[in-house]
C-alpha cells in the first residue's frame, strides 16, 4: 500500500514536471528567421542607372518600406499590475426543544439544544512590476495590401554561462518610422516580445520537480 501511495505521488510530480518543461529555442529557426531578398532587377534600358529595386528618393529620409528591409526597434516596455482580494464568511445558527411535559411531571432530563457556527475568512494579494528597454534590429517579412508592415527578427547573446535571447514580431505603421529609421515598440501592433535564457543561469532559477509538485494544485493539502 506504502508503495503504490508513492508512486501515485511520483507520478502526479511527473505530470506536473512536464506541465513547467518549455521546449528550448535554438537560433536561426524558421518562423524568426530573417527574410532574405534576392536582386533579380533587369538593368535600366538606354544606359539608365534608374532601378525599381532599389530606388532611392531625394525628398525622404531613408526608411523601412519593403520586404527584406531593416527597422531598429527601441524597447520602451512598463508594466505594472497590483490585486487584493479579502473574504470572510460568518454564520451562526442554534436550536433548542424544551423539555417535555407529561402532566404535572417534567422530564428535564430531554431537552436538547443545538448550536453551529461557521466561520472562513481568506486574502490573496499579488504585485508585478516590468521593464524592458533596448534595442533589436529587425525585418519586413511582409508588406501588406494597406501599407502597414509585418517584421520580425531574434537577437542572440552568448555569455559565460549561457545565452540570452530577445524576440519581437508584429505589425508598425510606415509613417510611424522616424528619420533613423527606428521606430518605439509601443507603436508595434500585435506585438509579440520574449527575452528569456537558456543555460546554467536560466536553470537555477527555475524550482526542482519536487517543489513543483508540493506547489501544484493537485497537492490535496
């Protein structure tokens, strides 16, 4: 009996082990990778040095507008999230039945009483602050019908004792773009940012499976 209590315990840590296990990223993967353009442009007829594919303007600043160009994204992210919550319950209630009465004679001996009282009284609160600034480098993957962007890209650090990774994909606005060509992430539509680590450092912030299976919901206690 002893046995099979622990290894439905090993098992419920099991599942729940599984439940924290997120697959771990590798640079170069398909869906951040950079889109890469190919000049196939004809040379300009009669001797002109006039191209479509890269035209050049002399009334605008150069800016990010086709696929395969390059926009510096500055990392300007605050957040900041607080909640409190308090419950208490009370209730009391009571019965009694007096003694009975058989003619002249009382059976005090029968009378009964019943008192109940419940009580619960519960409070959770939660605070969270972020920040993220910086700067990432990204591409147009794709320019819609409207004029608005899709870009994405990654950028990879590698330390000492592991690596360090940022990821941002999402939708910017042309006119949104200043004249350096970079343009706030609060401006990013649909944005999707991840800056995390993978590594010794990364590992020993994460709890063992262990601690992970005592804070689990289906711990009963």
């Amino acid at each position: 009996m002893r046995a099979l209590a622990v290894l439905f315990m090993l098992t419920l840590a099991g599942c729940q082990s599984a439940h924290y296990d997120i697959a771990v990223p590798e640079p170069g993967e398909s869906e951040w990778a950079p889109t890469l353009v190919e000049n196939h442009a004809e040379p300009g007829e009669d001797g002109s040095l006039y191209s479509q594919a890269q035209m050049f303007t002399l009334f605008q600043d150069r800016r990010a507008y086709r696929v395969g160009d390059i926009l510096t994204i500055v990392l300007d992210e605050q957040t900041q999230s607080s909640k409190k919550a308090d419950t208490s319950l009370d209730k009391k209630s009571g019965i009694g039945i007096a003694a009975p009465v058989f003619g002249n004679k009382t059976l005090n001996d029968a009378s009964a009483s019943v008192d109940a009282n419940r009580n619960f009284a519960g409070g959770a609160s939660a605070s969270q602050q972020n920040s993220l600034t910086g700067y990432i480098t990204v591409t147009v993957a794709k320019v819609m019908a409207n004029g608005v962007l899709a870009v994405r890209g990654e950028k990879w650090i590698k330390l000492n004792q592991g690596d360090e990774f940022l990821r941002l994909r999402g939708l910017v606005r042309v006119d949104d773009i200043d004249d350096k060509n970079r343009i706030s992430s609060q401006r990013v539509a649909n944005a999707q940012i991840a800056y995390a680590g993978r590594g010794s450092l990364a590992e020993s912030n994460q709890p063992g499976w262990l601690t992970r299976f005592f804070q689990s919901p289906l711990f009963p206690f």
